[in-house]
C-alpha cells in the first residue's frame, strides 16, 4: 500500500467493448486515481500512464514498504526534506540508469513530462556544480545552452517539459534547435531515434494520413489544454532521396476560444504532406 495514492474504481464488464479512462484529482496531499468505463471479461491488461503530484514522497513510501516487506524494521514514517545530503551521510545503494539516448528515447515516446525537468535540473547542477536551482532557474539555463541566449523574449522557458504557460519560443528557435541537432553527428542518431514515426505511434490521431505522412515523417507532439489550447508539433521530414528536412508548427487559440488537437493536426499533416508531395 501506498498511503498518497489511492485507487478507486468503478469499471463494468462489458460483453465486448472496452471503454476505459483514468483520471487524477489531489485533495489533503492524497493522489486518488479514478478509473471508469468498461471492459471485456478476460480482456488484455490495459496500461495507463498518469502523474502524481508528490513524486519524492510516493518514492519514499514504495521503498519503506520494500524494506519493510525485507523484513527491515522502520521507526517512523517518510518525511521529505529538500536539502543537500549531510556530510556524515553514508551511501546505501547506488544504481546507474540507462544511457541518456534512451532515457531521452522512453520521455519522448510516453510524454513523460517528470522526466523532462529532472533532466532539466541535472543538467543545470552538471554546469553550475555545488549549486542549488530552481526549475525556472534550470529552465532558464537549458533554454540558453540549447537555444542561445536569445533576445529576452524568445525563448523563454519556465521548464524543461513545456508545461508552463509564461513560457515562450518561437517556431523558428525550434526549428534551429533541430538543425543543430542534425548537424550534431555523435548525438543525432540517439535523438532521432526518441521521436515517433505516425505508422507505429501509439496516438491515432497521428496515424492517420497517406503512406508518406506515415513513414517519412517522425516528430514529437505537444498540448496544453489550460489556461488556452495550445498544440504543438515538430521533428524531421525525409526526402525521396534521403535528405532531411527540419519542421516546428506552433498554435496558440484566443482566450475563451479552444480548439480540438485533432483539428489542429488535420492542418499540421495538409501543409507537411503537401512538402512530402513535392519532394
């Protein structure tokens, strides 16, 4: 058991349609994660991914319940400090994580967006040892080493998954971000590879289109929904002669105005397989 997360479920068996949805609401510090809809008796497991809103607590309880379930007696519950680790502090367990081209790879793919500014802030505490930064201070720091200084309007990032609606870049600061990266022979083929082709994306709203938008094109997607819709989506488009061609659109509705994401993409895929047309 987990105390901060709670499951609750109202799930009907179905003679033959699944129809599932899992939603999060946060009340007293407990995350209570409701699943609704229906499902086939015997069906295939189902896999949902959802944040939680206390990361360091939730981990903190699982590994007290496996230590606990070790047969490790533990006196008193998990408390959460943000502080530097003590001086006199001794090194339990150290663990290697995977490469980053397929950290980078898994949070591309499942929009982790968690991921995202943990790297944000490994990445400025790896150019500014010894100090402590918040994730806007981090941000900040990732949009000048991968987007350049800019100009004090553009860009300007609040955090590393693109979640915060202060922050701004343009089309064509992504659009330089991609050719740098295409340029960047040691690192391309890890990126490259995080960044979804429509013909085996798990979205379908993606999937749809010609044979070309299917296969020549790979990209990665975003949406905002709050305080205005916002969508975004760029990558990569390949040429009938296997060169590449770099791509960023950006929509941002009218206040009290929203758009559906599907709607958006039906543009986004008109104008990239006019290009795939005539190259």
């Amino acid at each position: 058991p987990i105390p901060a997360v709670r499951i609750a479920a109202t799930v009907k068996t179905h003679a033959s349609r699944m129809a599932l949805n899992a939603g999060r609401q946060t009340a007293d510090g407990i995350d209570t994660i409701n699943v609704t809809g229906s499902m086939p008796a015997g069906a295939a497991p189902f896999i949902f991914h959802r944040a939680i809103s206390n990361p360091p607590l939730v981990l903190g309880q699982i590994l007290h319940g496996y230590l606990q379930r070790s047969g490790i007696r533990i006196d008193g519950g998990v408390t959460v400090e943000d502080a530097p680790v003590p001086a006199d502090g001794r090194q339990l367990l150290a663990f290697s994580g995977q490469r980053l081209g397929l950290i980078l790879a898994d949070m591309l793919r499942f929009s982790n967006n968690a991921m995202a500014d943990t790297l944000t802030l490994n990445l400025a505490a790896d150019l500014r040892p010894g100090q402590r930064q918040s994730l806007a201070a981090a941000a900040g720091r990732l949009g000048e080493t991968v987007l350049g200084p800019g100009d004090g309007r553009d860009p300007q990032l609040f955090s590393g998954s693109g979640l915060s609606p202060e922050s701004r870049v343009s089309a064509a600061a992504i659009v330089a971000l991609l050719h740098g990266m295409y340029l960047d022979t040691a690192s391309f083929p890890d990126f490259y590879a995080g960044l979804e082709v429509p013909m085996s994306a798990r979205g379908r709203t993606i999937k749809r289109g010609n044979t070309d938008w299917r296969t020549r094109v790979a990209g990665k997607t975003g949406w905002l929904s709050e305080p205005r819709s916002v969508f975004g989506f760029a990558g990569y488009w390949r040429a009938r002669g296997g060169g590449f061609g770099a791509f960023a659109f950006l929509v941002n509705s009218r206040q009290g105005r929203p758009f559906g994401r599907g709607h958006a993409f039906d543009a986004v895929r008109s104008d990239i397989s006019a290009i795939l047309q005539q190259y």
